[in-house]
C-alpha cells in the first residue's frame, strides 16, 4: 500500500500549524481525500496511491487569516511523484512569506 501523510509547521511562531485544511489529489486532478491537521501539525491520508503525480493543497489563506494574519500564499501546492508500496511523508514550512518543503520519514 502506497500512503501519505504531512506535517506543518508555523516557522514564524515556531510551533505546529494546527487545523490547516489540506486536500490530497491524484493523478488525474481529482480529489483523493480532504483533512485538516492535527494539534500537532500533522495528517494522515488513509488512501492508497497508485503510482504517477500526485498534489498536496494546503489551504494557507484561510487559515491564516482565522489567525488574522496576512499571507502571500493563499494556497501551497505540493506535486509529488508516486510509485508502489512506499510511503511519502511531505513536510512543510510555513510562514507568512516564504515556505519550504522535504520528505520526512
């Protein structure tokens, strides 16, 4: 079974990005699965991926602003390429200007 998860983290207040609506879509644009992050940043997708791209859409604008907070980035998209039987753990960094991304483990 190929899995994801994520985890986000607030780099600016350094501490976890909780309650960020994320949306995990397959290889041909549909939506897979939708969550929002724990208390401690992190989601986990209970989907099998079949191989070839898929995105990550973190909903950034929103939850930013619930915090009343101004963002550059609206929405992060992460694609990433699948193939069998692995999991893909995708960490962000956010803040308010700037964001990075890794795959964790």
């Amino acid at each position: 079974m190929t899995t994801c998860s994520t985890h986000v983290l607030d780099a600016a207040l350094g501490r976890p990005a909780a309650g960020l609506r994320v949306h995990l879509g397959g290889p041909a644009g549909e939506v897979l699965a939708t969550g929002a992050t724990d208390a401690d940043g992190r989601l986990r997708f209970e989907v099998d991926l079949q191989p070839g791209a898929h995105t990550l859409s973190f909903e950034t604008g929103d939850w930013f602003a619930a915090a009343g907070r101004a963002t550059l980035y609206p929405l992060v998209g992460l694609t990433f390429q699948a193939e069998a039987e692995e999991h893909y753990h995708l960490a962000l960094l956010l803040s308010p200007y700037s964001y990075t991304t890794y795959r964790g483990s």
